[in-house]
C-alpha cells in the first residue's frame, strides 16, 4: 500500500513558465515533508521542505504547499529553467523516524 | 567533507552470492538510512538506524540485514543474492527525523 503517492510519472514545461508537481499521502501520521531532486547516476539531493505546522514554505524559485486536509502537497517551480529537468522525489516521515518516498515525477523543462 | 561515500560505487554477483555494501557519512549524523531504487517504483526503504548499534525494518527488509557498529558507518548485507535485488542502492544520513537526508551516489548492483 503506497503511502505518498506521485500520480504523473512526467511533466513537461516551457523554459520560464510555472512547474507544478503534485504529491498524495494516506498517512495522517506524518508531519514532515521534503521535496528531492535527482539527476542520473547521481544521489537524490534535498531541495525544500515544510512541517505539517505550516501551509507554505519559500525558497528561492522553489515553494511548497501543504493542504492537510486533502493529504496533498505540491512543488512550485517559477521560473522553469533548464536545469530544473530532472526526476522530483516527494518524501514524507513521521514519529516513527520512516522517511518514506513517492515514486518520482521526471520534469522536462522544453527550450 | 565527503558527505556520504558509497563502496563499491558497482558490483555483478551471481545468484547465491554474499556481499556488503558500506556507506559512510562524516557529518556525525545519528540516522542513517538504506533505499532502493527501481524503475516506476521510487526509492524504497529497505531498514534505517536512528542511532549506533540500533537498526530497524524498512518497507521491503526481507533478503537484506545491516548493522551500525560504528556511529560513521551503516553496512548493508546481502546473504544470497537473487535476480530480484538487481537494483541500485542508496545510502542517506540525517541528523534526526525531522533534518534533510544526505545522499550517497548509490552502488549498482546486479545479480545474474
């Protein structure tokens, strides 16, 4: 039973418009939440992350939303650049020191 | 800083084989993780540690056993290997639950 879920196995996006990749999760016991990012043959790296205290989290190009509620987190990436193509990771952990992630959303950002 | 180093960065086994993969981290982290990355499946936990000489199960453990005899390093064991563990593996550490994970490079490992 997968417990954070990312739905789009792709996206792609115009160079310099809005990324948006979205995440679901069934566990109402997690209440951290990172975002990843990976290229090939290289290890995932953190990108951003948001506690379940808060509803939105800003760095830089890159912020997160987290809708409790609904279970649903997304990344917001603005601008797109080139650089941004790469698989996106959403992870998720809770007491139990798990850190659990989704299955990736591979972004292509088009020139 | 090296971060989290992985060895070997790749390994063919044939079915039955035995082998250990070492991750270290010199950051002092207190957790440290094994993933596994398939295609269409993510990175999926196979057992984490939250401190040295504590280990704990994963979401997919069976086949896999680990120790943290040292507080720097988390080996991951593979008793017999099988067609089924041809996958790449990942390494991480963190400073608690609630700190980013630090990623290795990861090891591809098959098994024929």
């Amino acid at each position: 039973d997968q417990q954070v879920k990312q739905n789009s196995p792709s996206l792609s996006v115009q160079e310099g418009r809005i990324s948006i990749l979205n995440c679901d999760y069934t566990n109402s016991m997690f209440d951290y939440f990172l975002w990843y990012k990976k290229y090939p043959a290289e290890g995932p790296t953190f990108l951003i992350s948001i506690s379940s205290i808060k509803d939105k989290n800003e760095d830089g190009r890159f912020t997160v939303f987290l809708n409790k509620s609904a279970k649903h987190l997304s990344l917001h990436i603005v601008p797109s650049q080139p650089g941004d193509s790469a698989v996106y990771f959403c992870a998720a952990s809770a007491s139990d020191d798990k850190i659990i992630f989704g299955k990736g959303t591979r972004l292509h950002i088009l020139p | 800083n090296a971060g989290v180093t992985q060895t070997p960065k790749f390994r063919v086994l044939k079915t039955g084989q035995s082998m250990t993969l070492l991750c270290a981290q010199d950051m002092n982290h207190e957790y440290m993780y094994w993933y596994r990355q398939d295609p269409g499946m993510g990175l999926r936990l196979i057992h984490y540690s939250v401190g040295e000489g504590t280990t704990a199960k994963g979401e997919v453990p069976d086949g896999y056993n680990v120790s943290r005899l040292k507080k720097q390093n988390f080996l991951l064991g593979l008793e017999s290997a099988a067609p089924s563990q041809t996958s790449v593996y990942f390494c991480a550490s963190s400073y608690n639950a609630y700190s980013p994970l630090h990623f290795g490079n990861g090891t591809r490992l098959t098994v024929t």
